[in-house]
C-alpha cells in the first residue's frame, strides 16, 4: 500500500467515500511527517487495512492507485509531496487491489466478481485498455 522515493512515501487511505494518497516526508533521523493529501477522484472499499500488495505503485514520476470501491485506476503525476491527477480510467473488472507497471504496460489486478487481470499501455499520461488483454485470474 505504500511507495517511496527521494524521501516521500505514500499510502492511500481506501476510504468509501473519497480515497486520497496521503504524502509523508523522511526526515533525517527517519521519521515520517505528513506532508498532504490528494484525492483520487475514485473511492476505495472501506476496508480498514487493504488486502494486497502495490495498491499504490510508483514507476519514475507516475503514481498508480488502484479505487477498490470504484472500480478503476487513478494516475497522478509525482514530484514529491506534489501530485498532479493524469487520468482515471476503469478498471477492467471489479474490486481492483493491485497494479504492475512493466515499460508502457499497466497491469491490474481486479478481485471481485469474476477476479481477472487486466492489461493497459500507458500512452503519455493516459491509461488505454487493450482490446482483448483481460484474463482470468483462476482464482
């Protein structure tokens, strides 16, 4: 659920009703101090503690936030505790809990329903579903 780069971390709060990324600062004896928040513009399942790995991943200056309870992905532009929204796009399935960046391609996990991975080519700041990517997670 968190990522880390050049002294910042961030973590989303999953919350139902507007999830956020939440930006904390290293200081020089290691503590985190909270810098800012950004919403996602999507909303997160409400769940207390987010059962998954790399809910929030960052790759260069993209920061990838999966919306559990909304069913998509936000991409935000990263410049330390500055986060400028890039794209939001759907998921491809439901309950997305994960996300995997390769290169231009964008990977999401999607957990409810019929659980699948989806894929993506990242295009600028923009997210593109490919056509026919979606695979069943057999789960």
């Amino acid at each position: 659920m968190k990522q880390q780069a050049d002294g910042f971390v961030y973590v989303q709060t999953n919350d139902a009703d507007e999830n956020e990324v939440v930006v904390f600062a290293r200081g020089s004896g290691g503590e985190l101090q909270r810098v800012g928040s950004h919403l996602t513009g999507g909303k997160g399942s409400g769940e207390a503690h987010l059962p998954s790995q790399s809910s929030v991943l960052l790759d260069g200056d993209r920061l990838f936030v999966t919306n559990a309870g909304s069913d998509d992905v936000t991409v935000l532009e990263a410049a330390g505790d500055n986060l400028a929204l890039l794209d939001r796009v759907q998921s491809g399935g439901s309950t997305p809990r994960s996300v995997a960046v390769h290169g231009d391609r964008v990977y999401v996990l999607n957990t409810g329903g019929e659980p699948n991975i989806s894929g993506f080519v990242l295009h600028g700041d923009r997210l593109v579903r490919v056509k026919g990517s979606s695979r069943n997670a057999g789960l």
